[in-house]
C-alpha cells in the first residue's frame, strides 16, 4: 500500500492492514521497542478488542496511506479508514499513528480513529422500542418495553410469547456485537427469543471520545454529549412486530384447561396446520405416547393391508410377543373386530402389528407424520435460535417385542402434544400433513410443503375408528356439543412407585416394586368429524388417571371453546 523506501508509510500500513485482517500478532509486530516494553501482546489485543465490542465495530477498511507530517518531534502517519458499526453508523476518520525509533509509538488512544491522547472510548446506547408479538385478530399477545413487558390478554399469552429476562453468558458476546450492552432484557423463552432480534430492532445512541480519566461504567452510563465528544451517532431502529396465528380465546381456554399441571396442550387448524393455542410443555419434553400412537401403527397396517377393520381378534388378557406375556392396561379383557379393539384399545390385538408392519415401513410412517425432524413452528433460520424438541423413534427399533411396544407407543418412542395435534391434523385433512406455523407473516413462516401421508381412503378409516373411540370407546369424555368429535386415547406406562431409603418417591423400571404405576396421560383428537376445524394434542404427564379419564376432557374443554 505504501511507497517502497518510506519506511513510517510502510510500517503505518502494514498496521492498517493488519487490522483489517484482525491480526493483533502483525499489529503488535509493527510497535517500536519502547511500546512493546510498555504494553505486552496479551494487553495490546485485549484494548483492541474491548474497543470492538464499545463500538460494536464489525469492519475496518484501511486506505493507503501516502502522507506524512511532522508533529512534537516525531513523524505522524495518517492512514485514511472506515470503520462499520453495528450501532453507530458508518465512521470516516484518519487514524493518526506516530513513528519513531523504528516503530510504531503505540498508546492506548489509537483503538479507534478519532481518539486523541489522553482520551478513551465509550458508547451512549440507546434502545429501541421493542416490538409488540400479536394474536391472529391483531391484539397484543406481550407489549410494551423489555423491561416493562405486558400482555393485555392475560398471563395465559406468556405460554406462547415466552418471557424477558437476563441473556446467558454465551448469548452476551453475540448480543454484544449487535449493539446491545450488558444486561439488557432479551427473550429468553418462546417468541421473544425465537425472534429476539426481530423484536428488539437496533440498538443507537452516541460513541464518545472522553478523558481517559472519567469515572464511567463501561457502557458509558450517564454521559450526554456535553461529556465526551462525539465520534458517531446513530438513531434506534425500532422493533418490528411478529404476528402469529394464535386465537386469544383458545390460548386461554388451553392453559386454564391444563390448570398447572404438569404437560402440555396443543390445538391447531384442522386444515392449515396453524397453530391456534400452545399451553405448558406443548413442544417441548417429549414422552411416550402411549396408545394414541396407534394411531400410526393403524396406518401403516392398513396401508400395508395386514389388517381390516372387520377382522376379528381373539378376546384376551394379553398375548406373547417374542417370548414376553404382555398384559392389556389393567389386565382387562378385549378384542372382538378391529373396530372395537382400537376403540378399546385393546394391546394384544396391536402388539403383533409392530413385528407384521417391521422395522422399515413403522419408521417411515413415523417419519412422514414428522417425527425425527424438527417441528414446523416457523422458518428455518429462526429455528436456529430456538429449536422446539423433536418427537422420535429409533430409526433400528430392534427385536420383535421392541417393535411389538413400539407400536403401542412405548419403549423409545416420544412424541410432544404439538406432535400428537399434527397426528390427527393430518387424519383429518384427507391424510395430508400441514406445517404446524405459529407465524404469520409470510417470511417467518416454515418452508415445508404439505406431506401426504397416506391416501384419502385410509384417511377416512382412521376417521370412522377414532369417532367410535369417542362413541363407544375409551374416549367418551372427549365429545362435544357442536358436532361429532374423532380421538384416540393414550396412557403411557412410566414404571413403577418404590419408596427409596430416604423416604421419597421415585419411579423404576421392572417388577420388583408396589403396584401403583406413573403414567402419562394422552388423547389425540380433531373435531368435528362433519367439518374438521381444530385438532388437538393433550398430554398430562404423571397423571392421577388413564388418558380417557383425564387428558379426554381437557381437549373436550378446549374444542368446546373453539365452536362458541
């Protein structure tokens, strides 16, 4: 960049570049001896890169510098750069670098262009409006500013919305370098953090020159511009806001439906796949689930044609499946036709299927109904920031009894209630699996295409068999008044209740402890069978009874609210 034989125009432009390059090592290989003396590689870096993160500096752009002047006794170089800021704009401003003794005469000032002896860096910022995140009729989900956030719909909202808080030692850097100082209130959960950045807008103020002397914080709290002189300023960019597809009335039905307890409700549109309410842990903490994932079993059997629904089965207590008797829930009696065993959920008429259908075609049926794959909930670069947990099954599932549990939704089987709303989403639109968006606006949505999952004429037997769960079956507590409700029931086996030496209660696996058992409670449903509008996950995880009796009438609750 200099001129060969001008050797301060040199040395000042090596430094330039080197910078640039952000190579701290190059910089500090042009200082002269008395510098590096005075300040060592470790101390040199660090001021360099605490002047970064003041000044939010993304770029340096260093010009040639071809000029020189005298000044106090020692030649000054002045190397032309523009500096990119993520807060403060764009700065133009010659870097003054004095030569002398064969080097560069380094001091404190020169981190940034502008500073002059005796002065450092600080940053006056300021923060933009955070944007409002808002229901599908345009009302505020949360409002107001990060530190005085507000949901004018009511504390049910903050199951979707999430909540502000203190970001994480491994979030401050980024957040840092997008301009917002130490513990500013960020999303920390739900919509807030999955569009934090969008929300939050971008950060302005000034970046100030002031006596190195002056007793400030690092964030430059309280200076104004009377302070410090000026380097750049730039004004806040405010939020934009992120409107979803949630129903206000739904959401709050769901969390007082759910009443604290410990699980999850999704609902979404029947034949978009929108999400319309997530309450609890409706995507996240994935359990087994238990016999609503007959369900699937049932499709792949009869997409496969290993079974009718007129096909009768013996009337039993249980089977033998790969040298393991295992019992019906509660040792009851059942079979009859296909018909009345998935009304009752008979185990021993669908433990068999699993080692019929075989490992391939249940893992790909599992597949397409989504599982193993991260949940649709908005775009993909969203995703990133927060990824909802995924519902799954072991791509080799194993010996024939791990495919006859597996079929019954047990084993290692998981799946989250939005997976479990997808599931019967999907029955009732034709067999078509929609993106569950939680979003909106067109950009923030997810970009997967809708899934056929199987035929329509499937489609529809799965219809008639989850309507005579609600009719005759286990699912009764699941209808409605507004129309014929199409569900399935689920109650997955945790283990067994010991008491341990310390006297509390813990959960464990095979025979040798008490007859009561943890379970977690399920129901799968869309509504109505005439008209699908909603579908719905439910999932009470640890809970005081069968999914029938428990999970059924949540969703009833919640689909009841959905045709007011």
């Amino acid at each position: 960049m200099g001129a060969p034989g001008s050797p301060e125009k040199d040395a000042a432009n090596r430094f330039a570049e080197a910078w640039q390059a952000k190579d701290f090592p190059a910089m500090y290989a042009e200082l002269n001896d008395a510098s590096q003396e005075a300040v060592g590689m470790k101390k040199f870096a660090s001021e360099y890169r605490e002047a970064r993160d003041i000044a939010t500096l993304r770029t340096v752009i260093a010009d040639s510098a071809d000029d020189s002047r005298s000044e106090a006794g020692e030649t000054v170089v002045p190397v032309p750069l523009t500096i990119k800021t993520v807060a403060f704009g764009v700065v133009h401003e010659d870097l003054d670098l004095p030569w002398s003794e064969g080097g560069i005469d380094w001091s404190p000032y020169l981190v940034f262009p502008g500073l002059r002896k005796g002065e450092k860096l600080e940053a006056e910022t300021e923060l933009a409006p955070r944007a409002p995140i808002l229901a599908a009729d345009g009302s505020a989900l949360a409002e107001g500013p990060a530190n005085e956030r507000e949901h004018p719909s009511g504390s049910s909202a903050i199951d979707v919305t999430g909540e502000i808080g203190e970001a994480t030692e491994e979030d401050e850097p980024k957040l840092a370098m997008r301009g917002f100082p130490p513990e500013t209130p960020v999303g920390i959960s739900g919509l807030e953090r999955a569009f934090n950045r969008r929300l939050a807008g971008k950060p302005g103020g000034k970046l100030l020159a002031i006596p190195a002397s002056a007793e400030t914080s690092a964030a430059g709290a309280g200076l104004t511009a009377d302070k410090g002189r000026v380097l750049a300023e730039s004004t806040p960019e405010p939020g934009a806001p992120v409107k979803t597809t949630i129903d206000p009335y739904l959401q709050e039905t769901a969390v007082a439906a759910l009443a604290g307890r410990a699980g999850g409700v999704a609902v979404l549109d029947a034949k978009t796949g929108d999400v319309r309410a997530l309450a609890g842990q409706a995507f996240s903490a994935p359990q087994p689930p238990g016999s609503t994932f007959k369900i699937l079993t049932t499709v792949a059997a009869l997409e496969k044609n290993l079974v009718s629904l007129d096909d009768e089965f013996e009337i039993t207590d249980g089977i033998n499946v790969g040298g393991r008797f295992i019992e019906n829930a509660n040792g009851e009696f059942c079979g009859g036709t296909f018909r009345q065993a998935f009304a009752e959920s008979c185990n021993a008429d669908f433990l068999p299927l699993g080692p019929q259908i075989g490992n391939t075609a249940m893992v790909e049926t599992a597949e397409k109904f989504g599982f193993n794959a991260p949940p649709t909930l908005y775009a993909p670069s969203i995703a990133k920031e927060v990824e909802p947990a995924e519902s799954t099954i072991p791509t080799e599932i194993g010996e024939e009894v791990d495919l006859a549990v597996s079929a019954i939704g047990q084993g290692e089987v998981l799946a989250t209630p939005l997976e479990m709303a997808s599931v019967a989403q999907t029955i009732a639109n034709d067999g078509v699996r929609m993106p569950t968006s939680v979003v909106r606006t067109k950009k923030l949505r997810p970009t997967m295409k809708p899934v056929r999952v199987m035929t329509k004429k499937t489609a529809n037997k799965l219809t008639e068999l989850m309507t005579g769960v609600v009719t005759e079956g286990t699912g009764y507590a699941g209808a409605i008044a507004a129309g014929q409700v199409a569900g399935k029931t689920g109650t997955a086996e945790l283990g067994q209740v010991v008491e341990s030496e310390e006297g509390e209660e813990e959960v464990v696996e095979g025979e040798e402890a008490t007859p009561e058992h943890r379970k977690d409670a399920w129901f799968s449903a869309f509504a109505t069978v005439e008209k699908p509008k909603l579908a719905i996950g439910v999932l009470l995880i640890e809970a005081e009874a069968a999914g029938g009796e428990v999970a059924a009438p949540v969703a009833s609750q919640v689909l009841s609210a959905g045709y007011e």
